[in-house]
C-alpha cells in the first residue's frame, strides 16, 4: 500500500503522534542568544521551526516538534547565536563526495 494521508488508519498510527508534549521536550536548540536579525537561520532551515519575531526583530523557535537536527541553522549563523544541546543532538554528518 503506497503512503497517503489515510495511512495511519490502515497502519493504526495515531495521526498526532509526532505532535505530543514528549517530542516537545527534545528540542535539541538550547537558547537563541545574541541574535542580530540577520534571517539566516531561517532561511537555512529546511522545516522551518524557526521564524522572526515581527516585534523584537529576532529570530525565535516556533515549530520545536519539527526539528530535524540538522544544524544548518547553527553552521549559518554568522554570531554563533543558536546553541545546540549537547544530550539531544547528532554528530554533524559531512559527506565527500
């Protein structure tokens, strides 16, 4: 059966499981300190959990639950503003090739 919409029926997977508190908890960006408005780590982030808070001019989490750990939101960051925790990450992969 190909992947659609109604595949957690058939597969009896809760529609909202990546969406509970215990994901939340995981997020693996520890602060934003030091941002400058810059926009690049939003415009890096492939799943956009980041965005730009329209009042402070800085960037903020927003989508925590759809992180994927990439880091390319810390790697583009030209202050070194985002910290990444430790215990929740992975090693950044970089491939040669």
């Amino acid at each position: 059966m190909p992947f659609t919409e109604k595949a957690h029926l058939a597969l009896k997977i809760p529609r909202n499981l990546f969406s509970n508190a215990k994901i939340r908890n995981t997020m693996p960006i520890k602060s934003i300190n030091g941002c400058i408005g810059c926009e690049e780590c939003i415009k890096s982030c492939p799943t956009d959990v980041i965005r730009l808070n329209p009042d402070s001019k800085k960037a903020e989490i927003v989508y925590a639950e759809d992180c994927q750990i990439c880091h390319l939101c810390r790697m583009y960051c030209p202050v070194d503003a985002i910290t990444i925790t430790p215990d929740k990450s992975i090693p950044v992969i970089v491939s040669w090739g």
